[in-house]
C-alpha cells in the first residue's frame, strides 16, 4: 500500500494548531501516511522544492497545495488523498 506523503510548511503560531490536526491524523494511520513539518525561518528544505512560503501551506504527494486553511480543509484532502491511494 502506497503512503501518503504530507507536508505542511508552519508559517506562524497561528498555524501550530493545523500541525495538531495532521500529527493526530498521521496517529491514526501511521502506515498510510508520510508527515514532514518545516517551521518557516528553522527549516529550509522546503524552498528548493516550493519556493518562498508566506502563509500555512499544506502539501500533499508534493503536488496538491492547500493555502485556505481549515481543520475541515485539511481532513478532507487527506482523506481524499488516503482513498485515492487505495486504487
């Protein structure tokens, strides 16, 4: 079974509840899914691959991006993202 690979790039402390959000969800399906969080300003991973990041972004099979942020946003495409990988 192929794994999700997840990334959210943490802008702010007002994003630290979405990281919240995705590490419960990674809790819950630990062989399904791939989590990497960066902190803006501590890691630089992330630019080479996306470029400059100004607000909290999530990143999904490193082509779906997701800017409009919501816990509902977020379960929703990874949801989407855990079905599609069943096929």
């Amino acid at each position: 079974m192929e794994k999700v690979k997840v990334e959210f790039i943490n802008t702010c402390s007002c994003c630290d509840g979405y990281g919240d959000v995705l590490r419960d969800l990674a809790a819950k399906h630990p062989q399904r899914i791939d989590l990497k969080i960066y902190y803006m300003g501590k890691d630089f991973d992330y630019l080479p691959k996306y470029g400059p990041i100004s607000r909290g972004t999530l990143i999904i099979n490193e082509k779906e991006r997701f800017d409009e942020l919501s816990r509902r946003v977020i379960e929703g495409a990874v949801k989407v993202a855990l079905d599609t990988a069943n096929d």
